[in-house]
C-alpha cells in the first residue's frame, strides 16, 4: 500500500472515531426523535381544527418515556407571543413507543406544538408540528328527528308545521334556525322543534355562533298539510342556457334571456296519497300579471313522481314558454283535480327589467368587519326568513342589488301595525360590501313584531323588500357547558379539568340583554345557586371579568361540588328591572352504573311528540307520582351507560331495548318504544313509550329496568287516573275568560255521560266523550253559561262565565245569519251590510250574469265578520285545541298577496266576511259549512277555489268606516277595496265626509278595506288641467294606468278602454258568456299592457252601451273619436236623444261650427252630452271684429286619456256616483 493510501485511510478511522463520540443529539433530526400521527410539521401548511382542545399523539425513538412533555406557542406574524406548558403533564405511554397528551389548549389562530425528550446523552431534543384553530363554528349532520339527512338544495318533505331538526355543533356556544335557540342534546349535538312552517317551501337558516365567530347554512324543508302544495317552481330558458329563475319565496326577479323572463315553467306538487288510485292530474299554470284578471294559461306534462301512504308527488313542465316583459307584480296559479282533491296554488314573485334597480334577497351576515372607511367583508350569510325572531342588538343584514345603484338612494325602515316606527327608535347605518351588496347595520328597533322594508330608488322606480321579524329584547342567563340533564362522573379541579366534559369545574355562560359594559349593578346582582349554597358571580370569576358581550366564566368554589344524584344549579338576577332566572338539574353518577332519569308522562301528540307536560295534563303528587284525566300519555325519560333497557307495566314486561353489533341501543319495536335522540359521547339515549293506554281508572305502574353487565338499576312511574265528572276544555279558563265574539265555541269532556245540555240545548256528542256546542248571540259584558251533564238518572250541573268585551279592535269577531231587516251593522258601526229583501245566499256563479249552476238557496248560514291584522289577514292569532292554546302563525304567502296595491294606502281597518260554502258530496248528499277565519287549517283563504265560497241572490252594499282624522279634501281619493280570489279588486264608491263612511255594491264575501290614493304620477302631476279628474278616476278604480311608473295621460283612450271605464263608472253588476261572445275581436286572453277587459266590453254591448264597427267587430284597440264617445256617453247615462236626426241638425249647428262634419249617427247624442255639459266643445279663435266666442266639435278628434277623464269624473258626478 502506498503511502498516500495510507495516509487517507486513518484519516478515515479517526473521523469515524470523532463520529461516534458526537451527541446522539445532534446526530439526529428532530423527525427521528418524534413522528406526530394527526398533526402536520409544515408550518405553511398546519393541520386546521375547529375545536381548542385537542388531542397530541405520535410515535417516540432514542427518547426516555417518562421525560417526555410539550409546549404551546401562539404565532402571529411568525413570531411567537403566547406560550402555554404542559408542566407536569405525563403523557399516555402505549407500546412503549407510542405517546398520547390528552386535552392539549389551543390558543386562535396558528399554533406550534413542541414536543420535547431527553436522549440518551442527556440532551433535551424536539419535535415539532403544527396546528390552526380557527375558532370557527361547525354545522353538520343536519337531518330531521327520522333520520333524513337535510342536504344543500334537496328539501325533505315533513306533515308536520313543528318539524324537529337534529345537527351538530362543534365548536358552537349557540345555534339557531330561523332565530328560533336550539337546546343542547350533547357536546355537539343540538336539536330545535317549533319551527312553525308554512305551508309549501320553507327556508331555514341554521346558525352557529361562539363568542366571536359565527357560521352559517341555507337548507329547506316543504310542509304538506294535506292540502295540495306546489313547490320547486321556475322558470328554465328552453333556448340555449336554460339560466332558471326561482320562483318561490315571492323573489324580485330579472331577465334570463333576451331582456325578458322566457322560457318553460317546472315545479312539482303534493298530493294526499289516493288510494282510489284515479288518473294522474292535469296541471294548467295560470299566470296573471299584477291586478289584471285575465291569466296567461299554461297547459303541462305531468308526470308521476314518489308515493308514500301519506303524499304522492309530481312534476309539471309548461308546454310552451311564459314570456314576461312588463315590470310589475306577478302570480302563477298552479290548479289541477287529482280524484277528489283540487289544487289552487298561488307563487307570488315580482319582475324587473334591466333598467330597474332591484333587491333580489335580504340576508343576514354574520362576522361583519370593515374593509375601509366605506366597505365591510363578512364571513358567511343566511336568508334572512321571515318571522325571524331577533333576541339581542346590533344585527347586521345585507341587500343583494340587481343593476346600477346608488347606495344613497337605499333606505331600511320599520312599521309596526302599519304606522312608520321614527328614526329616534329605529336607528341603523349602511355601507358597501366587498361583493358590491348593501350592509345594513340596525342598531336599534322597537320591541315586538314589526316588518323591515329595504328600499331602494332608481330611474325606474322605487322597489322595495320586505321581512317580517320579532324583536324579544328580554334579557337571560344562557349556560354554554351544560345543559338540563347533563351527567357528570365526577367534580373536577380548575383549571387542569376545565376542558373534561366529564369534570365538573365551571359554569360558561352569557348575560344577555343585561348592561355589561364597566361596573354595572345588572352583574352585581347576578347570582349563583348550587344545591342550596348561593354565592354572587362576579366573586368567582378567577381574575377574568365578564366581557362586553356578557361572557363570563364561573370557578365552582369547593363547598359547592356536585353531590351524587340530581343536583339543581340556578343562576337569578335582575336586568334593567326585569327579574331572570335559568334553572337546570344535572346529575353526578360514575361512569361505570347504569343511569335512569328524567321519567315523567308528557300528553300524547302525533304531529309534534312534547318534551314536556307544559298545560299540566300530569299533576305530580309526589316522587314519580301523577294524577290525570288523560287517557293515554307518552313516557319520555332518559338512560345512560346500558346495554339494554326492559319496561314493565304493572308487573308484566312489555318491551325491552338492546345494543346492537356496533354497540347503539336499538328498540325491539320503535312504534312502541321509540329512541328520541342518542348522544353516543356521553352513551345518553332519550326514549319515548309511545301512545301508552291508561286504566279507564285506577293506577299504573311503569317500571323501567336499565342494565350495564351485571350492574342494573330500576325506575317506577306510578299514574293514577281519575274519572273526571267532567272537563271545560274550552273555553280554556281563565286564559280565555275574555273574549272578542259574539260567539264561544264550548267543548266539555264528560267521560261516561250520556248527554250535555247547555239550558235546554243538547251539545253534539263526539268521539272520546267530548261534546261541542256553539252558543252565539252572545251579549258585551259577563255571560254566565250553564250546563247539565247526565249520566244515567244523575245529573251534575256546572257553569262558568267569560266576558264578551265587544270591542272593534284585531280579532273581534262577529257572527249572524242574513239580515232580514235590510241590513246588519258590526263593530260600533264600522262596518254595514246592507242587502234587499229576500235576499238568500247560494253558491258562487263563476260566470255572472248567466244562469247560476245550482238553484240552492240558504238563509240561515252564519256570516263571520272579524277585524283583521292588516299585515298578514290574521282574525284570530291563537285557537284552542280541546285545552291546548295554539298559535295560529301568520302566512309568508297570505301577507305577501293582501300587500296594498301600488300607489294606495289603508283608510281603514282590514275587515274579513264569509258566509261559507255548500258542500255537495253527491247530487243527493249535501251540507253547508257556516263561515270561517282566513286561516281555518285547509281551507286557508288563499287556497279556498270558487266552489268553497258563496255569494248573496241579489246585490246589496257594504258601508265601511274610515279614519276619522282624515280630511274631507281627501274624499275624492278613498274608495272601498275587495280582497277575493287572491287579488284586490277596486269597488270606488260613494264617500260621506259627515258620517266618515265609503258606501259600494256588493257582490259577495271576503276582505274589505278603504284605501286612499297616497301617491300620483309624474305625468298626471305635471298636467295643465286634468290633475284633480285623473287622480278621482284612478282612486275610484274607473281608469288604469300605463304602467307603475307612468299614467300615459296623452295617450289617446281605445275603444276597448272607455267601454271597461263605462260599465265600471256606472258600477254595473258584470254580464259575460265566455263561451259566446259578441264580437269575434276581443280576445278572452292576457294581452299585455291591455287596458280594456273583455268581460267588462261583454258587459256594457249586452246592457245597449256600445255598439260595433262592423258585423261582430269591435275594433277595441282603436283610438276612440270624441263622437264616439258622446254617442256611448248619451247611452251610459240614458238621456233624451231626439230620434228624429234631421231635427236635431240646427240644434247641434247652434251649438258648434263643425256640425256639418258629424256622422249621422252621433248627431242627436252629441246635442245630448253637449247640453249637459259632459262634453264641451273647443274654442275657435276669434277673427276681426269677431267678440262672440264659438265652438267647434272636432267629432273626428281622437279622445286622449285626459280628457276622458275628466268626461267620466263629470258623468259619475251628475249620476251621483261620487
């Protein structure tokens, strides 16, 4: 060997020597040392959680175990700012080579978790990984208490108007739907009912929130209460992209093709399953276009979709294209028969063209920070649905724009019961978003119910949305860690056990509504009470005060530990005056025993299964004791750490429950034993014994049996049922001991009796021994009712009294048959129906003027009268059902469709009529229905078809009240309104200043109001002459205009248009066949931006005011000559026309220079109108010496609208018609 080589080779050996001698340390990378299995190492790209507690775990090598510990650091900007040691925290060691740290605290944002170990040198050596918690709410897992998943875009359908929704959570302090609080069923588990859905399709906005963080989702359910419900509706262009357009929820909508709305219509619709199984429906679409009653009519294809034993679905396409054009209001009517169910479903929705500005949606938008001095950006939004119930301020919403705006030009204002609330109460400020939206911050509002309106301005008007909401400002304690029925395994010590759920060491919560802003008596007089021992919560805050939005964290002192059982915590203090209290019982068991609690009988409801006994059907008379009347109950309680539950029933077993494979309770029969939720952290599952039948007397004893391996613990619920000798259950006393009718429909249970009689009046025995009656007539003031129940020869009296009070505010109600003095006056006079003699009431003729279908005549039918909620028709807010008071919700769809028409504004309450309707089940079996409230379940005013209403044999007049403090100047402007099928019909009418009284013809039932004229048009304000006329005839509802935005007062007036305003000025009952008209010209269809009807040109050639231009030709689109409309006038009013045309020539030469110009035909109609000063002539100008006026006709001239207004002001002036 050379000795070079040499020389290289022991270099070799004593690097390798010097290698060896070196620190493991610093041999190795960190990597070696630990490996992280959930973590990443890269700091660019940490591992994101949603939780600030988690759960370190890895591998470990060349490591000794027990010197094994870890370090937190919060990094902001890279640099650390926070660190948070594990001091004195041992790992779990597994294998000998796997470590595990449990409940490891994040700080928000980017941490860097550092684990460390002693090698075998003794050299302290890291690893490191990373980990981003964003302090950010999670939703998921939504689905409905029968375990259908609610998915983005799918709605599920439910019968039920009370749904119940479970999801989960993490990460979340609270969690709404629709602004409604869901519970807490677990760490992360949430669960909301009362939802009070409308039917058809129905948004939900489903929040999370924490302390500072909120996230949001947009999910639908479609309620079908039996009734046929369309949903899914909208509009698809058929050429090129289909671009649909929504059309539920009464949107504000814009073009999609071409500068219009156009293409085929889709949607589905629900039927109640028929088991008859009869041929698949026939679905017409009828589109209307604002007032006009002319719809555009669709034909479809319908095909047959899901049946289930409760609905069957299916879908519709429109044969051919809708085309909508014209800005406005808009309805689409989707009617079909399926067997013996008739479908009328009304979707509202608004269009805009292009160079409108309009608010497609209001949402609301959750973590709103400013961008700069004029932007915000936010992190998520919900729809902002309405009756949203809002709890606290500010709130933020944001309106999405359609086309160029302005945002000075956006307005958000708040009406409560009609009347604009002042900017000294309702108070916000706006600004853009990022995304070029509208952000609308209110930062103060009025308690109670009230309706949001966001406005916005352009060239093409003013367009508006509007939300109802509820504004409950009532402070309360809100606890954020526990909820009613949590168990605990054990007291815990602060703050090492603060994060164990099973640990009891605080109690988190907000104060809300409360002031918490600095030193605030509202906090000093919060307290805290635990089994007794009360101490105040501002001294066991551990050094952290409650922060600005109430947050607060409690430190349980030592001498208020929880004891083994139930243990009741109540938190009570006093909030701008107003007492507080949250009270919850938790429990304390070891995790290792079987756990039965919460056992109580709730009353039995199909529809929505209670949680609670809340009208104390079940009187508790000691520990798991009860008393009831009830026949049946459900038993809900709750189990914990089992693997099987067995109930017993007086010594007999009569179901039990078991773990399945996985290890999940399962009910041998859920239609018995149902499992109401399962919490599977906390092994908690609540169950339900479902429709249980009690003793017809005597007691029952449930015993239920929870098992864990050998350990078992038991339960017994005792019920004693009692025979009452009977029950009012309505009216409900005392709630219902006031009334506002003259009515009281009495229900008695009297179990075993063989009659009821109300003084000698027999009530109406119906299943399970309750009989009904309705006592009417009833007097203002205190009504004493008596009533006898037999059983046998024993007779057992009982009385009771309410009081009538008679006053004419929203929801008195009135009931009578028809009048047979000539007339019946309701509500202090505020409402008159006057009717001829031997008037009788009958079934709607849907083609008036020809013979009615039916010749059956009623005069003893109840008329309802009722005062209704002018926001949303309500006449009664609230029913009783049997001893249950319900709410009666208001309707999305019923407010949006009694919105007062454009241009006018109520003078008037909003009174409701109905006289119901004639059933005819077969030609030989029939009754009637006596009249009903708007929103009587089924028969909703909305959805009620011609055949469930009727109408008076003979026309009569209904004379309305209107506001007192409204100026005689005004009268002209005030006309009577009638809601009836589904839209607002002008009826004018005769105003008198001395009484306050607007007095039109009627012609059959529904809503009735005046309004008043509250806003012209630019170019009727602007006319040199016509204002006054104009404003009279649009009021009176005798004149249209051109459109929202422009009367078209130039215009000249059609044919067709003067023979509508004829017959309307004249108020003349209409008269039409639309199967045989007169004149082959006037279209039956929609013809858009039409102002002439072609049942009204029916009308006025079959009452001799209108004669054609040809053999059944009308010419309705023809410009109407001054001459002709003299020769209408003269026949409209019946004036003495001289027959004798050629005599009549020097009259009308006397009168006008141009008689020689006129057709023979108008002469002696022109003289007529001329001497009655309707039509004038036109002044000629004066020439020479000339000092005589004179006139000319100009009988060729075309009528403009103008001055057709003032002829028809003129004529119903002089025929007492104003």
């Amino acid at each position: 060997m050379k000795p070079l080589q040499h020389k290289l080779l022991s270099l070799f050996m004593i690097l390798a020597m010097v290698i060896t001698l070196l620190p493991m340390g610093v041999a190795k990378a960190d990597a070696e040392y630990f490996r992280f299995t959930n973590f990443s190492t890269n700091m660019a790209d940490p591992t994101q959680v949603n939780t600030n507690v988690v759960q370190l775990a890895g591998s470990f090598n060349g490591v000794s175990a027990n010197s094994i510990t870890y370090q937190v650091e919060q990094i902001i900007n890279g640099q650390s700012v926070q660190i948070s040691r594990g001091t004195g925290v041992n790992p779990i060691i597994e294998n000998g080579s796997m470590f595990k740290f449990m409940n490891v605290q994040l700080f928000q944002g980017l941490n860097k978790i550092t684990v460390f170990g002693i090698n075998p040198s003794g050299n302290q050596v890291p690893g490191v990984c990373y980990v981003n918690f964003s302090n950010v709410p999670v939703l998921y897992d939504i689905k409905l208490v029968d375990g259908r998943v609610l998915e983005a875009g799918q709605p599920q359908i439910v019968t039920s108007p009370d749904a119940v929704i479970l999801l989960k959570a993490p990460n979340s302090d609270r969690v709404t739907v629709n602004g409604i609080i869901a519970y807490s069923a677990g760490e992360d588990a949430y669960i909301v009912s009362d939802l009070n859905l409308k039917p058809g399709l129905n948004p939900l906005a489903i929040v999370a929130s924490n302390s500072t963080m909120s996230y949001s989702l947009n999910r639908q359910l479609v309620y079908f209460n039996g009734y046929p419900t369309a949903y899914n509706t909208q509009i698809e262009n058929s050429a090129g992209t289909p671009n649909p357009v929504v059309l539920e929820n009464k949107p504000t909508v814009g073009p999609n093709s071409g500068g219009t709305l156009n293409g085929l219509i889709t949607g589905q619709i629900i039927f109640a399953t028929d088991n008859t199984n009869p041929p698949d429906p026939t679905i017409t679409l009828e589109l209307y276009e604002g007032s006009n009653p002319i719809p555009i009519t669709l034909a479809t294809t319908v095909t047959r979709g899901t049946t289930t034993a409760g609905h069957t679905i299916f879908s519709y396409t429109s044969t051919t294209n809708a085309n909508i054009a014209t800005n406005g209001p808009w309805q689409l009517k989707v009617r079909g028969t399926y067997g013996t169910q008739g479908a009328n479903y009304p979707i509202l929705f608004n269009y805009r063209n292009s160079n409108t500005a309009y608010i497609s949606a209001v949402n609301q938008i959750y973590n709103v920070r400013d961008l700069d001095a004029t932007r915000v950006v936010y992190d998520s939004s919900t729809v902002f649905v309405d009756n949203t119930t809002i709890f606290e301020l500010p709130i933020w919403l944001e309106a999405k724009i359609e086309n160029v705006f302005d945002i000075n030009n956006v307005t958000l204002t708040s009406t409560q019961n009609g009347t604009p609330v002042p900017a000294s109460v309702f108070n916000y400020s706006k600004k853009l978003t990022d995304k070029g939206t509208v952000a609308l911050k209110i930062n103060n509002m009025p308690a109670g119910e009230q309706v949001l309106t966001v406005s916005v301005t352009s060239a093409g008007g003013t367009e508006t949305q509007a939300v109802r909401v509820n504004y409950v400002p009532a402070p309360f304690i809100q606890l954020n860690n526990l909820y009613n029925g949590k168990v605990f395994n054990t007291n815990g010590t602060y703050p090492a056990d603060e994060n164990d759920p099973r640990k009891f060491t605080t109690l988190k919560g907000r104060l809300v509504n409360f002031n918490n802003m600095g030193i605030d008596p509202d906090q000093s007089t919060v307290q805290v009470k635990i089994n007794g021992r009360t101490v105040r919560l501002i001294d066991n805050l551990g050094g952290t005060p409650i922060d600005a939005q109430g947050n607060f964290t409690f430190i349980v002192p030592n001498d208020m530990k929880l004891v083994n059982g139930p243990n009741q915590i109540t938190l009570s203090g006093v909030a701008n005056g107003v007492p507080v209290t949250t009270n919850v019982t938790v429990y304390l068991f070891s995790e290792h025993v079987p756990v039965v609690k919460n056992v109580k009988p709730v009353p039995h409801d199909p529809l929505s299964p209670l949680l609670d006994d809340t009208n104390l059907k079940f009187v508790n008379t000691g520990t798991l004791q009860y008393v009831t009347n009830e026949k049946e109950a459900d038993i809900v309680f709750d189990v914990q750490n089992v693997d099987k539950v067995v109930i017993t029933v007086d010594g007999a077993q009569l179901i039990t429950a078991g773990n399945d494979a996985s290890g999940t309770l399962v009910s041998d029969d859920d239609r018995v034993l149902h499992i109401d939720s399962h919490d599977p952290l906390e092994r908690r599952y609540t169950l339900r014994l479902v429709k249980h039948q009690l003793p017809k007397t005597g007691l029952r004893s449930i015993t239920i049996q929870a098992h864990l391996e050998s350990a078992s613990v038991a339960s017994t619920l005792s019920i004693t049922r009692e025979l009452s000798p009977y029950i009012v259950l309505s009216p409900k006393l005392p709630n219902e001991r006031v009334i506002n009718q003259n009515f009281l429909n009495i229900a008695i249970l009297a179990e075993g009796a063989d009659s009821v009689l109300i003084g000698k009046e027999a009530m109406k025995k119906e299943a399970n021994d309750i009989f009904r009656y309705e006592l009417r007539n009833m007097k203002a003031g205190i009504n004493k009712v008596k009533f006898t129940v037999m059983r046998g020869t024993q007779k057992l009296d009982g009385e009771f009294e309410v009081n009538y009070a008679a006053s004419n505010t929203v929801g008195g109600q009135f009931k009578t048959t028809v009048p047979k003095t000539g007339s019946v006056k309701v509500f202090n006079s505020d409402l008159t129906l006057t009717l001829p003699k031997n008037t009788f009431l009958r079934q709607v003729n849907q083609t008036p003027g020809q013979d009615a279908r039916t010749v059956d005549l009623f005069d003893s039918q109840n008329i309802l009268f009722g005062i209704a909620d002018r926001n949303d028709g309500r006449t009664v807010k609230k029913y009783n059902n049997d001893g249950d008071i319900r709410d009666i919700s208001p309707m999305d769809i019923a407010a949006d469709l009694l919105t007062v028409p454009a241009h006018f504004g109520y003078a008037s309450k909003l009174f409701w009529m109905d006289a119901g309707y004639f059933d005819a089940v077969t030609p030989t079996q029939w009754s009637t229905v006596h009249g009903q409230h708007p929103y009587n379940t089924g028969y909703e005013f909305y959805t009620r078809t011609a055949n469930k209403w009727m109408e008076p044999s003979q026309r009569g007049t209904i004379t309305l009240k209107y506001d007192a403090d409204i100026r005689n100047v005004t009268a002209p402007k005030l006309s009577v309104w009638r809601f009836y099928n589904n839209t607002w019909k002008n009826l004018g009418g005769i105003v008198d200043t001395s009484k306050k009284t607007v007095t039109a013809s009627f012609d059959g039932f529904g809503y009735y109001a005046v309004f008043y004229d509250a806003y012209s048009f630019n170019d009727v304000i602007g006319h040199g002459y016509a204002r006054n006329q104009l404003e009279t005839v649009f009021a009176k509802g005798v004149m249209l205009p051109k459109n929202n935005n422009e009367f078209g007062v130039y215009d000249n007036i059609t044919r067709g248009e003067f023979a509508t305003m004829m017959v309307k000025m004249l108020d003349l009952p209409l008269s039409y066949d639309p199967n045989n008209l007169t004149f082959n010209d006037v279209p039956k269809d929609y013809i858009a931006g039409s102002l002439y009807d072609y049942r009204y040109i029916e009308t006025a050639v079959r009452r001799g005011l209108i004669r054609g231009v040809g053999p059944r030709l009308f010419a309705p689109n023809q410009s109407l000559t001054r001459e002709q409309a003299a020769v209408m006038i003269a026949r409209a009013m019946n004036l003495k026309v001289n027959p004798d045309t050629d005599k009549e020539v020097p009259n009308l030469q006397k009168l006008f220079t141009d008689a020689g110009t006129v057709d023979y035909y108008a002469v002696s109609s022109i003289t007529a109108v001329a001497k009655e000063g309707i039509i004038v002539g036109i002044p000629n100008r004066l020439t020479g010496t000339q000092k005589k006026p004179t006139y000319r006709f100009d009988p060729h001239a075309f009528l403009n609208r103008a001055d057709a207004a003032i002829i028809t002001e003129k004529v119903m002036r002089k025929m007492k018609r104003l």
